[in-house]
C-alpha cells in the first residue's frame, strides 16, 4: 500500500520557461513594491498603497509559482492561503485610483468596506487552514495533478467551509467587475467633471496613469475570467501570472524612466559640490519672497537674478526648488504666472486687455509662450478655460 509520503514524494517538479518567467514577476513584483513602500512620502498615500497591491500581487504570484512547479509539496500548508489576499486585489487598485484622482487620505476608518470579503472568506475558511497536512495536499493534488492517488485523511472531518470554497473564483470574478466599475467612474468623473468644471486642478499626468491602471486591470479581469471558463481548478492560474509578469516589468520600465537618476540635474557636478541642505524652511523663504514681492511678474526674471536678490547662488536655489517642487525655475515662477492670469481672465478691471496683454501683464515676453505654460498647467487654453469658467457660473 503506497503511503502518504511516497504520494507526496512522487509529485513531480517542473521548472520551465513559465516557472523562470512567473518567478522574476515575484522578484520584481516585490522588488519594486518595497522600493514604493521605502520611498513614497508618508503623505503620498496614493502610492503607498500602490505598492502594498503590488507587493499583495507578488505573494499570490509566489503561491502560484509554487504550486506550478510542484515545490507546494514541500510547504503544503500554504496551499491555498493566498485566498483571502486575491479578495484585495482589485480593491487594492480601487482605492489607488480613488486617493490618486480625489486626492484624499484612505484611512482605514473610512474605506473598512474595501476589505471586508476578505476578512469575512477568511473567518469561512478558519476550519480549512487548521485541516491536517493530508487534506492540503488532497486539494493540492486535485487541482494541479488529478490523475495521481490522493492520501488517506481521517473520516471525521469537517468540510462545511467548501461551500463558500468552491464558489471562490465566482467571488474573485464578482470583485474585479464591481471594482472595475467604480474606477471606471472615477476615471470618467475626473476627466470630464473635473477637468471641465474646474480645469486645471487635475493632472494630465495622475489621469494617465490611472487610465491605463484601469487598462491594465480590465485586461487582468478579461484573462482570469477566459482562465476560469476553460480550467476548471487552478491549473490555469499560471497563464495569468505570466501576465502579471509582464505588467510589473513594464511598471518597473515607467518608474525608471521617471527617475531622476537619469535627470542632468542629479548626475550634476554643480549639485554634488554644493553641499547644501535643502530644509523646508528654505523653500518657504523663496516661496515667501516670490509671493510676497510678486516676483514673477516680472518680465526680465532669471535664476540668477532671483538668487542676488536672496543673497545666495544660483545652483543653490536651483537645487532648493528642483528637490522640493520638483519643478524647474521656469515652471516654478510659471505657475504663480498661470495662477494670476486665471484671476485676470475672469476679472472685470482686466477685461479691456486681450488675452495676449494678460499673459503680457502676468510676465510672459509673447504669446505663444504664455499659450504654452497655460497648456500644460491647465490642461486647456486661456479661450477654452475661460469659456469653461462662464459655464459653470451660469450653471
């Protein structure tokens, strides 16, 4: 009679294209998510919890590689642990849009709602994570190899919890359509609510990556629902995690491009050899001054002009502005300009002035210029904002 350990030593090991493949996701996956997690701002709650989706997805994909592989053998108490986790995953990316896009602080005090299934599956399945060895490995078995033997398990047990169990991808499916749902909404709210009733206040940036979140997602949800219609156990899962692969490498791909260690200013020698501190209080000093004075106003503004005025360098204030703003100099005094022409669109005392005069009066040298930086800190043109303004107070 074969025993319990000769059936378990007889799974087999796989490691493949697929197992290497769905492995570096893993290691990416959770690479990138603790680099998030160690550097985004505390205040930055948006993608804090971009990286806790990123770091959930990159356990689950650790599941599955085990599982694929046939190395769940070894630690057949995981199998199927991950459950509960998969139940956050597109609430996870919910509430990434939602703090992204509203710009609001998620607290567990307001968005409890988010995690309750899986708090609640996971109280259902307590009997299932206390079972004996035997019957992990049986559920092991008759999702990855159903043709093997399985291995003897008591007669006394309870299986009640495979009620809510066995309609579990059902649970998933439902999740990823509710929640794909409300991102959707918030992504058309915020483009054409926001952007036209209050242009400006939203970033073009913010809107595409959370965009193409959604992309991502829907595409996601597509691949698990043609994975659950043609598998009828997790026998498929690999296929979506192959997928997953392929996101967090193009994730990985954005965020190096986006950092600025290929920006000149960081590799600048001028920054490396001025050994200065950049305090907050600092920036409150240029801020203060260039508000206080209306220094943008001026038309014959420079860096060096303003650092004079301050009593300092300019690659000092360069470096100040760059590191606390992550602006450069232009579009630093360049949005106090496009804050100002907004008031004079819309003001009376201006409305003898031509657009172009505005911008002129606000320290832009030409036309084209001001159309430009209006562009890109409003999102639409002087015309198009101020016609936007006069629909929303008739409305």
């Amino acid at each position: 009679m074969e025993t319990s350990q000769y059936i378990i030593d007889h799974i087999p090991i796989r490691h493949n294209l697929v197992s290497y493949f769905i492995f570096l996701g893993v290691f990416i996956g959770i690479l990138i998510s603790f680099v998030i997690l160690i550097r985004a701002s505390y205040k930055n709650t948006a993608f804090k919890i971009f990286g806790w989706s990123l770091l959930l997805q990159s356990i689950i994909a650790g599941d599955v590689f085990l599982c694929y592989t046939g190395l769940m053998k070894y630690v057949p108490h995981l199998n199927d642990s991950t459950e509960p986790l998969v139940l956050l995953l597109a609430p996870s990316i919910y509430v990434f849009v939602y703090s992204l896009l509203e710009k609001e602080t998620v607290t567990l005090k307001k968005h409890w709602i988010h995690i309750l299934p899986s708090i609640l599956y996971f109280f259902t399945q307590l009997q299932f994570y206390i079972q004996p060895k035997a019957v992990k490995i049986n559920a092991y078995l008759g999702a990855y190899f159903p043709d093997m033997k399985t291995v003897a398990v008591p007669n006394d047990l309870d299986y009640s919890y495979l009620m809510i169990k066995d309609e579990f991808r059902w649970l998933i499916l439902l999740s990823f359509t509710v929640y794909i749902l409300l991102s959707s909404r918030l992504i058309v709210k915020n483009v054409y609510t926001k952007k036209t009733k209050n242009a400006g206040n939203i970033s073009v940036n913010k809107y595409n990556f959370s965009r193409n979140t959604i992309i991502g997602l829907l595409a996601f949800f597509i691949l698990v629902f043609l994975v659950f219609l043609n598998f009828e156990d997790d026998n498929g899962d690999h296929y979506i995690f192959i997928f997953h692969t392929c996101l967090v490498t193009i994730t990985a791909f954005v965020l190096l491009s986006e950092s600025r260690f290929f920006s000149s200013l960081w590799i600048a020698d001028k920054y490396e050899t001025s050994k200065i501190n950049t305090d907050t209080n600092t920036i409150k000093e240029i801020k203060a001054y260039v508000e206080n004075e209306k220094y943008y106003l001026n038309k014959s503004i420079s860096l060096k002009d303003l650092a004079t005025l301050l009593g300092s360098n300019p690659n000092y204030i360069s470096q100040i502005i760059n590191t606390s703003t992550n602006l450069n100099f232009n579009d630093f005094i360049n949005q106090y300009r496009i804050a100002e022409s907004k008031k004079r669109l819309l003001d009376q005392k201006y409305s003898h002035l031509t657009i172009e005069a505005i911008g002129n009066s606000v320290g832009f040298t030409s036309k084209a210029t001001f159309y430009n930086a209006f562009k890109k800190h409003v999102a639409v043109s002087p015309k198009e904002y101020i016609k936007l303004q006069k629909t929303k107070t008739q409305n």
